[in-house]
C-alpha cells in the first residue's frame, strides 16, 4: 500500500515539474505582460465558475491524449468520450425485429436510424457479450442530463452484443452540435477564430473481458463539419455511410478491441 502511494505521488510530482517548465517557457516566449497575465487569470477564474472547465479540456486537449496513446496502435481508434457521459444508463429492450430501441419520450423527434455493428478482438474472435453503453444528442441538438430538460437518461442506455459480436440499435440520427459559445469556451474561440460545431456524431463505449475499454465516436459521410470539427475528434475509419431507407435510415461500422 505504502509502496504504491509512493509510486503514484513520484508521477503527479513528475506531471506537474514538466507543467510548470513548460508553462514557464510559455509565458517567456509570449512574453506576457502583467495586464495580459492580470486577464488571463480572470478568464480561467470565469472558466472554472462557469463550469465549462471539463467542456474546456474536453474540446481543445483530450484528443491530443488520445492521438499519442493510441495513433499507431492496432484496432479502432478511440475518440473524445466528452464531458455529455453519463453513469448509470438503463438496459435497453429488444423490439420484435431484434433492435434494442433507445430510451426516448413518446413524442421524441427526429429521424429514425438502424445502427448496426459488429465488435471482434484485434485476434479477428467476434466478442460476444460485449457490454455497449450509448449516448447521443437530440433532434434540438441537445444531452440529456446537461443542456436538454429531457429526462436523464433519455437517449442513453446500454446492451449487450450477440454470440457473433453483433448489435442493432434503433435510434436517431444525430445532429451537428454547437458546443456553448456565450461561456468563457465562447470567449476563447472567438479569440481562436473557430467556429463551436462538432459533427453529428453517436457515442459509444465497449467493455468486453480481457480487453482495454473502447470510448468511441460514429461520424457520417458527408457531414458539414468533418473537417473543422472544434474537438478534433474524427478518425477517418469512424466515418460511416447514411443510408436510406424511406422511413429510416440505416448506418453500420465494426468495433476492433485491444487486448488487456
Ligand atoms: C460533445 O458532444 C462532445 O462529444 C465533445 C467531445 C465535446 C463537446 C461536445
Ligand atoms: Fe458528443
């Protein structure tokens, strides 16, 4: 026990050396001055009472996280799993067909979406029993639980893949979302000259014996904002195809997992 506090303090006393060297280079290298410095402690002072920090850090670092742990590794790249996660989803039941059908309030709007998918081990074995948890916004472009009065868990929930690794949701096509621009987040991109949108996109998050937890996104072909989304977070093979159906829409990508 002693050994291991040791350990971990060794890390954070490591982190937070290199944060402060480097924090220090950059204010030389700006060369800011006191008034900017004055400034810039109100806005992070506005950041953290706005509670938009974990948005912050979320939208402009978690993807460089992730690119440098995972860019060059085998299996599906994971994406941003966002400050819009919640703990403690419901199951989701089958409809007739098969599909678990997302939680949603009787008049839930928007346009009606198949997601099928597939999740293997990177040894190419179909991963049955493989717990996904989901999560998107709505047809106002809100989350449940933060921006949206929906119930808490509307449009959220969890199942389980089929002895082959397969799954089919019934859900909704999701819909580009601005992330909000009147906080101090907003202050910053207008500074950054960025635009707030993040493509449509739906979250998901594997947990599957032996194997690493998958936190990842599902983006779609032709979506306005893929190349300049403000998170960064699209991977070219987390790109799938809208497909239509009439009454429906249908889309499909197969899950890779690492190994432990
Ligand atoms: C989102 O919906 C999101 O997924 C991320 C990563 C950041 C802000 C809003
Ligand atoms: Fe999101």
């Amino acid at each position: 026990m002693q050994k291991q506090a040791a350990k971990k303090n060794e890390r954070v006393e490591e982190v937070f050396h290199l944060f402060v060297k480097h924090m220090q280079a950059f204010l030389k290298e700006a060369k800011i001055n006191h008034e900017e410095y004055t400034n810039f402690v109100n806005w992070a002072d506005r950041l953290g009472r706005s509670g938009e920090l974990p948005l912050f850090a979320d939208v402009f670092l978690e993807t460089h996280v992730l690119n440098a742990m995972y860019k060059d590794l085998p299996g599906t790249q994971p994406s941003l799993l966002g400050p819009y996660f919640l703990e403690g989803s419901p199951e989701l039941e089958k409809e007739p067909g098969g599909a678990y059908v997302l939680t949603q309030r009787p008049d839930e709007q928007g346009e009606v979406l198949y997601f099928k998918g597939n999740v293997s081990s990177v040894d190419g074995k179909p991963l049955g029993n493989t717990r996904v948890e989901f999560w998107e916004n709505d047809a106002t472009a809100k989350y449940s639980g933060f921006d949206s009065d929906a119930p808490r868990f509307n449009l959220r929930g969890h199942f389980y893949t089929d002895e082959n690794g397969d799954f089919v949701v019934k859900c909704f096509v999701p819909l580009p979302y601005s992330i909000p621009d009147q906080g101090p987040t907003g202050e910053f991109l207008e500074y950054m000259d960025q635009h707030p949108m993040r493509p449509a996109h739906l979250h998901l998050m594997f947990e599957a014996e032996g194997h690493e937890t998958l936190i990842t996104q599902v983006f779609f072909e032709g979506d306005e904002w893929l190349e300049s989304d403000v998170a960064q977070g699209v991977r070219k093979q987390l790109i799938t195809k809208l497909v239509d159906k009439g009454d429906h829409k249908e889309a499909s990508l197969n899950f890779v997992m690492r190994k432990k």
